[in-house]
C-alpha cells in the first residue's frame, strides 16, 4: 500500500477524529467540566472512531489486523499522547486562558497525528 494513499486516508480520517475531538472538548469545557477532563472525553471520541476507520481503510492489508494485538498497541499509544496532549492543553490553559486554548488544540493534536501516523504504520496495525 503506498506512503501516499495511507497519508491521504489518514489525513482524511484523522480530520474526522479532530472534528469530533475538539466539538467534544469545546462543549464539555464550555458547559464548565475541567478542560484536561474534557480533553480527554474528546480524545476518546475520535480514538474510537479513528482506530476502527484507520484499521479498516487507511492500514488495511495482508500484512496488518484489527485484533486484540492492534486494540492493546492502539491504547499504549493512545494513552500515550493523551498524557502529553492533556499535559499541553493544561499548560496552555494556564498560559493563555480557555478560548485561546481552544484554538492552539489543533496545532497539538497535530503534532501529535504526525507520530500517530507513523507508530500506526509500523506498529500498531501490523500482524
């Protein structure tokens, strides 16, 4: 499969997962939970949505599965950058205020969808 449709399909779906990740945080901080609590509610949202569409278009082959080896891989890393996501929002909160906040997620999220796609590429997916 080549770098060029995966980083297509992955981009296409990660915009999806960031949709709904950020209307989740925006909506749960807004209504007054804790903006790291609604981070993590958002990014929840999108994991689910973006493992099952990554595993089925973006980083489906004869080589890769959605199994319960790809599912425990998939959390690692999604824990991962969850820590470090919900660490950076925090700090910005902190830093700049809630509305400014709102509009630096995507530049983290970002950030964090680039080492996403290539950990997704070689690691997680695979058999």
């Amino acid at each position: 499969m080549s770098l060029t449709r995966q980083g297509r399909h992955y981009l296409l779906i990660g915009i999806l997962q960031w949709l709904l990740d950020w209307a989740a945080m925006v909506a749960l901080s807004n209504a007054g939970l804790w903006v790291e609590a609604a981070n993590v509610a958002g990014r929840v949202s999108g994991a689910l949505l973006g493992f099952w569409l990554n595993g089925r278009i973006t980083f489906a082959g004869d080589d890769t599965a959605i199994g319960r080896r790809q599912l425990a891989r998939f959390v690692l890393l999604w824990l991962t950058t969850t820590v470090v996501s919900t660490w950076a929002i925090g700090a910005l909160e902190d830093v700049v205020g809630l509305h400014w906040t709102w509009l630096a997620k995507p530049a983290v999220e970002l950030f964090l969808g680039g080492v996403g796609f290539l950990l997704s590429r070689h690691w997680v997916y695979r058999r």
